[in-house]
C-alpha cells in the first residue's frame, strides 16, 4: 500500500503515469524479488498507483482530458474526474492487495535510516518549485505548461538541474504519438467518424448500460493501445453525442469517469506500458526462464481483465452516480 501511495502521490504531482512507472515499477518488482512476493502484487500497485494519480488536473492524463471536454464544450470536470478515478482506482487496489494476498506479505529484512541519505540542497529547491507550481496551478489557476516552463528555466538559469538529461527523460514518442493522433481525430471528426462511432454505441445503450459499456469499450482499447494517444481522443468526443441519444440520467461526467478510470486501469496489460515493465524487470531480477516469463504474461493479461471488470461492475451498479 505505501508503493500505492507513493506512486499516486508523485504521478498526482506533475509527472504523470509514464514518468513514475519508470521508476517505481522497477523498485517495486525489486523489493517483491527480496521479499519473495508476487511482482504482479507490487508492480500493480505501483501502476495502479501511478495510472489513478495522472489524472489529477496538473499531470499529463488530467490536462489531456480537460482539453479533450474543452473541444466537446464541456467544463468544470478537473476534479470531480480527478475524484472518480482515485475512488476506483483505489477500489481496483484493494482487490489486487485481497486476491494476491498482500496481507499475507511478511518481510524480517530492515533498514536502517542511517542509511537513507538526506536531500542535498537542488533536490530541495527542486521540490520547492514543484510546490510552487501545485500552489499556482490548483489555488490560482495558473495554466500548468506556462508555469511548469517558468519554474524550468528558473531552475536551469539556476544551474540546479541538467535540462539535457532532463530533455532525454521527456516520452517524446508519446507526445508524437498524442499529436498525430489529435490530427488523424481532427479529420475523422470533420469527416462524420465520431458521429457514426457515437451512434453505433449508443444503439447498444440503454440508460443503465451506458457507462459501464464505454467503460469496457475503453478497457479493450487500452489492451492494445495508448490511453492518451488513442483511447481518449477517440472516445471523449464521443460522449455528448452519446447522452444526448440515450438521455435519463446519464451524464457527461458519468461517462467520462468510466472512460478514463477503465483505460488507466488496464495499463497492467503486458502490452500496455506499466505491464511490459513489470514483465522486463522481472526478467531483469531473476533471469526467468520463457516459460515463467509466459505465465507472468497470462497473469498480468488476467490480472488487468480483472481491475477492468472492477471499474465495469462499479458502473454497472450505478456508482459513477455518486460524482454527479
């Protein structure tokens, strides 16, 4: 749970899934190697964690969702989605922690704080900034790449940082990948696409199948593709269309919710980013053979078909409600 915490925190900060994941997937499958305890346990936490945290307003999943309901006249949605991802993103956590027995975990390892060494003095100013960019974003409403680019040449001028390891550290195929994805979206949408992808999926809706089916819809997507670049330009667009043909008391925020929280959640996919490095750390650790590294891919195939259905069924029984 403190990897979870941890991951949520520092994704929630700024950075966003891809950044923490790189860091504390590797911790994580680490530490479940010394304490003999199943990596898909730690490392999908530390997924889980990151994936529920990048939807806060200021990181990467939260700004792109904000801009994707700007196009489609939709505001407001910062934090009541922010909200609605963490509660089922952490519901998702507690039934990875209950089915692999994390309350069984038992570790006679210890370390000691002596051997912790203490922040020197760019880690601390770097940390103030980072501060300084929460304060101005959330309580004054500071658009987030003006700041984040101010505080980064501040520190840079500073000499505090290296801005050319830092340039390498960017997910640059990401950001490519994001862009030309808008683009493609752009022309779909002027050509009727997401009109026809609304209507067909709003067919099969009725009001009480409505969010949890986008929600499954975008889980699948995600198995296979980029939350970010593909799954939420191409299903957030759809969404008001998608009310406005089913009505009742569905709504924008509803669906939304279920899009994101779903997506996110099935990044344990081996496929998807978050599972792949569990899988190569684990390999990595131990040097399995090809057939343990199979049977850690089926789990964490299984493993993410299962945190899926969590988000499905929660929706399914009308909890999105509650964010409304």
């Amino acid at each position: 749970m403190i990897i979870y915490a941890a991951s949520f925190i520092l994704s929630a900060a700024g950075p966003g899934a891809i950044s923490v994941q790189a860091v504390m997937i590797i911790f994580a499958v680490s530490l479940s190697v010394q304490m003999n305890a199943s990596p898909i346990l730690m490392g999908g936490m530390a997924i889980l964690g990151a994936v529920g945290g990048t939807a806060s307003p200021i990181a990467l999943t939260g700004i792109l969702v904000r801009d994707l309901t700007a196009g489609a006249n939709i505001t407001g949605l910062d934090m009541p989605v922010f909200i609605g991802v963490s509660v089922v993103n952490f519901i998702c956590a507690v039934v990875l922690y209950i089915v692999y027995g994390g309350y069984k975990l038992r570790s006679d390892s210890s370390v000691s704080t002596v051997d912790i060494p203490a922040f020197n003095g760019s880690q601390k100013i770097c940390t103030l900034a980072l501060l300084a960019m929460i304060i101005l974003v959330v309580g004054f409403q500071y658009d987030v790449g003006l700041i984040s680019f101010m505080l980064a040449l501040i520190l840079m001028l500073m000499g505090i940082v290296n801005e050319k390891a830092a340039m390498k550290l960017v997910p640059w195929s990401v950001l490519i990948l994001i862009c030309g994805v808008n683009v493609l979206m752009t022309v779909t949408k002027a050509m009727g696409g997401i009109d026809l992808l609304a209507s067909i999926l709003a067919s099969m809706m009725n009001e009480t199948t409505a969010t949890p089916i986008i929600g499954l819809t975008a889980g699948i997507m995600s198995w296979f593709s980029s939350a970010n670049g593909v799954v939420f330009p191409t299903l957030i667009p759809t969404v008001p269309d998608i009310v406005a043909n089913v009505g009742g008391n569905v709504t924008a925020l509803q669906m939304i919710v279920s899009i994101v929280a779903a997506a996110c959640v099935a990044g344990i996919s081996p496929l998807s980013t978050g599972g792949s490095l569990v899988l190569a750390s684990y390999t990595q650790e131990t040097n399995a053979s090809d057939k343990e590294q199979a049977s850690l891919f089926a789990k964490l195939f299984g493993t993410s078909f299962m945190v899926v259905m969590v988000v499905v069924i929660f929706a399914l029984l009308g909890g999105f409600r509650l964010f409304s």
